[in-house]
C-alpha cells in the first residue's frame, strides 16, 4: 500500500519515511501543501499522514481541498496539543491525530489500525439494515440509490453498528472497536465522526439511521 507523507521538517520526515518502509509500505513525501495536493491527485495514496502546520497551506486547508473529491483516509500530525485543533481537523474529515513528539512505532500502528479499517471486509462483503446498505469490499455505503461519501472511520463505526443490530453500543465499545483496547482515544473525538456520519445520513434521507441512547450509548435507527 501507498502511504503519502506530508510534513516541513526533513529530519522528521526522513524517520517516518524510514519507520513506514520497514512496515512495507511504499511512500511518497512532501514538504509543502501544494506538493501534497499534487501527489495527492497523481499517486493515488491509500492513506495520507500531514502535518497540520505547513508552511503558506497549512494542513487543514489541504484537507479541505482533498475532502472536496476524495475521501482517502488521513492521518493528521501536530505540534500542538490543542483539543480545538483536535476537534477542527476531526470534523474536516481526518481519520486519526497524532500530537508530537510522538514514536514512529505508534505512528505505524495508527497506520495500520485505518488501513485495516479501510480495507478489512469482514466475514461478509455486504450489510443491509433498512435502506441503508454497506459494501465492505468496496468500502462503499448508500441510503436507498443514492451513495455517500464516509471516511474510513465513519464507514468504520457504521459497520461497527450494522454488525450488532438491535444493540446499544456504548462509547467505550465502539472507541475499542475502531481503535483497540488501550487507545487514547476521547469521547469527544468519537463524537466528532458520528456528528459527521449522522449528518450525512441525513443528507441522504435517513435522519433516524443512528439513534442516541442517553446515558448508554448508540444503536441502529430507522434507516
């Protein structure tokens, strides 16, 4: 798989190129956002690392304007230890946020825990509650004939709640299904991605498809 590295600092760069080749990836690097917009468009990358602060586009602008025609997983990387950053670059689509100074070892671990979301299929290829339907395979999902656009954390935590129908999972269920048992992972991150997924589920005509038990946690609603 193909791993776009998006970062200012050479040295810091250089190790996490080095610390993604020994896991087997392939990798592409950048030291500025229009270079990343430009690989981005050319390389096809399975997933994205970037730097929140490049120079001139910093790397919430570059999300942007790749979340406008791709919904390749990214992983944003950041000096500052801001949860207001945390929740902005959440809810402008990233998939996972890592603060520095941080291990390449955990860095290749957050890696992996989206690749294997993005391209896990499960036992079964396809999921059905209602009108809502899931490709896992294709990583692709619909409400009746119209398909929407998920990261691979929102298809991710609607599988999650389309594989226990009828099911309250609490927050800490769904943290440890997406991120594993000893994840830092907050509350309020996973709140950012299912505020994203509710709303686009409700774009495409199923407003009731995640149902909010107060005090417990989600479950599949009418969809």
């Amino acid at each position: 798989m193909k791993i776009l590295l998006v970062d200012d600092d050479p040295r810091l760069r250089e190790l996490v190129r080095m610390a993604l080749e020994r896991a087997e990836y392939a990798v592409v690097t950048a030291g500025d956002g229009q270079t990343a917009l430009t690989h981005a468009g050319r390389e096809a990358p399975d997933l994205i690392v970037l730097d929140v602060g490049l120079p001139e586009m910093d790397g919430f602008e570059v999300c942007r304007r790749i979340r406008a025609h791709s919904e390749v997983p990214i992983l944003f990387l950041t000096a500052r230890d801001d949860e207001v950053d945390r929740i902005v670059g959440l809810e402008l689509g990233a998939d996972d946020y890592v603060t520095k100074p941080f291990s390449p070892r955990e860095l290749v671990a957050r890696v992996r825990a989206i690749l294997k979301r993005t391209h896990g299929t499960g036992n079964r290829s396809e999921a059905r509650h209602g009108d809502l339907r899931l490709d896992r395979a294709a990583h692709r999902a619909w409400v009746g004939e119209r398909e929407i656009a998920l990261t691979s954390t929102e298809f991710a935590l609607l599988d999650h709640l389309m594989r226990h129908p009828g099911q309250v999972r609490s927050r800490r269920q769904m943290i440890e299904a997406q991120w594993g048992a000893h994840s830092p992972v907050s509350d309020r991150t996973l709140d950012s991605h299912l505020r994203n997924l509710r709303r686009k589920l409700a774009e495409a005509g199923a407003p009731e498809a995640l149902e909010t038990v107060h005090g417990v946690g989600m479950r599949l609603g009418a969809a």
